[in-house]
C-alpha cells in the first residue's frame, strides 16, 4: 500500500489528473463556442445555422455529416489555440531560458547520416557508438 500511495501522491500525476479536468472543461467551452456561436455565424453567411442536421441520403442509409462538421470544426478551434496558446509560447520561453549551446564543427554519423559533434563518441540520434573523427 505505501508504494501505491506514493505514486497517487506524487507532484506529476496530480498535475496531470489537474490538466485532464482542465481539458474536459475546455473541451466543453469550445464545443458550446462552435455549437452556439461559430455554426450560426457561417449558417449566416452560408444560409445554414444548424450544421448538425445536415444530412443526405443513399440507398436508404442516412448519412449525418453536420455533426462530423461540427466535430471537425471543434477539433481545429482546440488544435489552433493549443499551438497558438501553449506550444508556441512554451517554444518560445524555452528557447529563451536554454538557448542553444553551438557544438563546433560537426561530422556525419555513419549509421544514421545524421550531423554529429566531431567530438562525439556516441550518436544521439540513433546511438550508435562512432569512433574517432577521422583527422585531416
């Protein structure tokens, strides 16, 4: 039981728990904003103000693609303020607070191509051990 209570209580997973709830919220919040207010706005213009009753129909099977629409209009409304919101800020401070230490002149690995201190015994990309830089 104390190894299971620990893991309950640690600092990472009840930031994660917070961040689930937090996402169901505005999950929540996004779909009511497309539902009440971006589907009528293009309803406006498009003559449609209910996406979610768009339907056709083949051979007796009803398709319902408004509420795919709706769906898909929520998914990229979510998708852009988490890249414009978190990613990109996050990217940004990141950048700012550990810069990029310059490696000096580099070489290729041999297993993955890919570029590699000169001064590196070991590839971080595929870590394949490489030998010496061969010198000139």
């Amino acid at each position: 039981m104390k190894g299971f209570r620990e893991f309950i209580l640690r600092g990472n997973l009840v930031d994660l728990a917070v961040a689930v709830v937090i996402g169901a919220a505005f999950g929540a919040v996004v779909t009511a904003l497309v539902a009440d207010i971006i589907t009528p706005i293009i309803g406006a213009i498009g003559g449609k103000p209910d996406f979610s009753n768009l339907s056709f129909t083949i051979n007796k099977s009803h398709f319902k693609y408004g509420d795919f629409l709706n769906a898909l209009i929520t998914f990229l409304i979510i998708a852009a303020v988490v890249y414009f919101f978190v990613v990109k800020p996050v990217a940004a401070l990141l950048e700012r607070l550990m810069p990029k230490k310059e490696v000096g002149p580099v070489r290729s690995c041999p297993e993955c191509l890919s570029d590699i201190p000169v001064a590196a015994r070991r590839c971080a990309f595929c870590t394949a051990e490489v030998g010496p830089a061969a010198t000139a």
